[in-house]
C-alpha cells in the first residue's frame, strides 16, 4: 500500500514538472520568434551621450573662489573623515570623561564623566542651531553668517550623487564636514571643565558652557578657520596668517584661558586629595591619544599626504613629551607616576595640534620636548605663582601647551609640508604672526568669560554650598554614587 501511494505522488510530480516545462519552453520559444521576426529595415536609434560628471569642486584652494555647487565627493575623502568623526567624538565620550574622573576623589566622579556627556549633548544642539554658521559661513572678518542656522540649506542629492559643500571641505559633502566640526566644538568646551572640576554648579555649568560657546567658541573658530576670518591661513585677504592645523588656538588655548577665569571666579576647593582611580586616567588618556589621529590628520580634510605626515608627526610629538615628563618629573620628585605621564602624552597632544599639517618630524620630537618640560612647569611652578586651584591643570597643560604648540609651529613649518615657511626657513614674520594670534586670543577668551561668569555668579550662582562640596557632587547633585 506505502508502494502505490508513493508512485502515484511521484507520478503528480513528474506530470506537473513537465507541464511547468512545457510552458517555460513556449515562452522562450514566442520570445525569440518575436526577436527574430522583428523587421530589420531601421537600425536602432544611437543611445543618447552620457551627460557630462558633476564637478569635483576642487580646482582653486581658495574657498571664496572654488565652486561650491552640484559636486560630487571624493570617496575615499569621505570615508577617512567619517572615520575621523567618529574617533574625535570618543575623545570626550569616553575619553575625556575617563581622564578627569579618574584623577577627582570617588565622590565627584559621576559629576565629572556626567559633565563631558552633558556638553556633548549641551554642544551638539547648540552647534546645529546656530554654531556651526556662525563659525563657518562667510560673513565677516569676525563672525560668519546665518545661512546654516538650523543647519539649513545643506544640499545632499542620493539621486545624483551631489551635494554643495563648504567651501572649507571640497571633497566631502558639507553634512560630514559640519559633523567633524561639530566634534571640535563638543571637545573644547569639555576641556575647561578640568578646571571647575569638584565645586561648579552642575547648573551653572550648562549655562556657561552654552553661552561660551556662541560667544567665544564661534567667533574665535571663524577668525581662524573660516573663509573670510581675519588671521584665517585660507583667507586671501586676511589681515595677518595665523598658522593652526587643528586647534592649538581654536580649542586649546581658548579651553586653557577659560578654565583660567573659572578658577578665578569660583576659588579654590575646601578640601582636596588625590584622584581616586589612576587607571581610569590611563583608559582616557590612551583614547585620547588614538582619538586625536582623527583630531590632526583628520584636519587634512583629505585622504592625503598630508593627512598621512599628520599622523606621524602626531604620534612622534606625543611619545616623546610622555617620555619627557616622566624624565622631569622623576628627577624632580624622584618617582615616576601613571598621571604623570598621561599628562605628559596629553601635553605633546596638545602642542602639536597646530603644527601637525605644517611640521615634519624632527620639528615634532623639539615640540614634544619643550611640550613634556614647559607642561610640566605649568602644573608645578607655573601653578603655584598664580594661586589659583585649576583642578586638573586645564590651564597647565591646554593654555601652555597650545602656547607652546603655537609659537614653535611658527619656527619649524616646513613649506613643502603644509604650503608656509617657518623661521627655520628664513620667514620670520611667521613668529609675528603667531604671537598676535595668540595674544588676541588670549585676551578676547579670558574677558568674555570673566563677564560670562560674573553674569551668571550674580543671577544663579557659580558654586555649591560648603556642605554639598563635603558630601560629595554625585549624591547631592545627582542621587547617585560610585560604589
């Protein structure tokens, strides 16, 4: 019986495959009857040309002059800055929030990684409402203008491959360039709370740093880098050539400067030890230090050589100031320590972020020297004249080694390198240059935040109480602690 039933199933199955068959060999058949058949007397019409390729939009490095409109991107452009984005913003989340809660005592230290995720968020709105066009879009010599506002206007076409970049960023569509920007401009702000760190207002805090950013951080970045900045190294009608790859006066000194006035402003702490978790500070500092191939080669905005010197000369500057400050610092206090040479790596950091895209590697090694000995000074001797408790040497490290970084970028730029000579090359004027940015910098940060400050102190306050600042700012400010 199992027999005859699984024949006749066998049976069904055969008929219906040559049925299936049959059809499919009827169709085939039509369609090449038809093909065949068809008459032959008008030779089919030539395919229209192919329409010629949008633009590439990078014929004139000036930004003022280039093309900006229906170019397509450089892939390869495109995917190291989209790589780049993403290892700056883990340089403050978790990097930078490692590095300080590592070195505050355990009962700040939700406070302190719970603040670099603020600002991230704080920034980021920010940034797209108003930032990133004030910073770069033409406007003026001083501030650019509102056609981004709301991050408005930013063409990206799927459908044809095109977009309108910024005339910063040739090869890469404007949504990647402002999110690459955008992390410098999470970062900075991030930096200065090193220098509050324990007794700020978690409060005050967001208001500080909301309104430092639209009225420090933007004006400060298009003077630098926009295309129509004042001491822009683009702008062929600036006034003087301030030269800055990737933020030594943009972020560093500017961060360094502020966390000055809020030392000031808010005194010293009550009481203070040292950090509870060096191997917190050793995670962060070791994320900095891969985060920040984004932060300098990225700042190549090309998947180039110099992108590619960059990253060497980065890496070269940075071993060699940890090393250093290990040295000085063994030999003045007769031990080694773990923050110590964190610190170190994040002072050579520091430092070589303005010259990475105009030095070459000799010139990073005296960089990454004078950063570990001039930094280390900073934090100790530097520290102790001025009077003032910067937390965790905000002003030391950031403000003095970007200084640093600054003026030594004006005597070992190389001209094949980044397009200026230095003084080693006989352009002194070079130095000129860069110690008016420096100064005009410096001085503009430190009395819009001295007034930002004073503003907020007299409306809210700028510092917890005496017994919140004993029990701790994670579980009177926040409810939580670390157990």
């Amino acid at each position: 019986m199992t027999f005859k039933k699984s024949s006749r199933a066998g049976l069904f199955a055969l008929a219906f495959g040559i049925l299936i068959g049959l059809f499919l060999s009827v169709a085939t058949y039509e369609a090449s009857y038809a093909q065949a058949q068809a008459p032959a007397a008008a030779p089919a019409a030539a395919p229209p040309a192919p329409a010629a390729p949008p633009p590439a939009c990078a014929a004139d490095p000036d930004p003022k002059k280039a093309v900006t409109e229906k170019c397509t991107p450089n892939s390869g452009d495109t995917a190291w800055m989209l790589t780049s984005v993403a290892l700056v913003l883990m340089m403050t989340i978790p990097g930078l929030g490692l590095f300080y809660g590592g070195m505050v005592r355990k009962k700040n230290v939700g406070d302190t990684v719970m603040t670099s995720f603020a600002v991230t968020c704080l920034v980021t709105i920010i940034y797209s409402v108003i930032t990133y066009s004030l910073a770069f879009t033409p406007g003026g010599p001083f501030i650019g203008g509102t056609s981004r506002a709301f991050l408005q206007g930013i063409l990206s076409d799927i459908s044809t491959g095109t977009g309108n970049p910024n005339g910063l960023a040739l090869t890469i569509p404007e949504s990647v360039y402002l999110c690459f920007q955008m992390t410098f401009a999470i970062i900075t702000p991030a930096l200065i709370a090193g220098a509050f760190a324990e007794r700020m207002k978690f409060s005050a805090m967001l208001w500080f740093i909301g309104l430092w950013s639209i009225l420090v951080y933007a004006p400060i970045a298009h003077w630098v880098w926009g295309s129509d900045g004042f001491m822009s190294n683009g702008n062929s009608d600036a006034w003087f050539k301030v030269l800055d790859f990737a933020g030594g006066t943009v972020v560093h000194i500017n961060a360094g400067v502020a966390g000055l006035m809020c030392a000031i402003c808010l005194g010293k702490r009550k009481d203070s030890g040292p950090g509870h978790n060096m191997v917190l500070t050793m995670i962060g500092a070791s994320l900095l230090w891969v985060g920040w191939f984004g932060f300098n080669a990225g700042s190549a905005v090309t998947a180039g050589m110099q992108a590619g010197m960059a990253m060497t000369v980065t890496q070269i500057a940075t071993a060699v100031a940890a090393f250093t400050w290990m040295l000085v610092e063994w030999a003045a206090r007769g031990k080694p320590t773990v923050i110590g040479m964190c610190s170190g790596a994040v002072a050579g950091l520091v430092a070589i972020t303005p010259a990475s895209g105009f030095v070459g590697p000799v010139g990073s090694m005296a960089i990454g020297v004078a950063a570990g000995v001039l930094c280390y000074w900073g934090v100790t001797g530097l520290k102790r004249m001025l009077g003032v408790d910067d937390a965790l040497d905000c002003f030391g490290v950031h403000a003095v080694g970007g200084i640093v970084g600054a003026l030594l970028t004006g005597v070992f730029a190389i001209e094949q390198y980044g397009g200026t000579a230095g003084l080693i090359e006989g352009n002194a004027a070079q130095m000129v240059n860069q110690i008016q940015g420096i100064v005009i910098v410096f001085v503009y940060d430190a009395i819009v935040s001295l007034i930002i400050l004073k503003i907020l102190d007299a409306i809210i306050g700028l510092r917890v109480s005496d017994e919140v600042e004993r029990e701790g700012l994670d579980l009177a400010l926040h409810g939580e602690t670390v157990q």
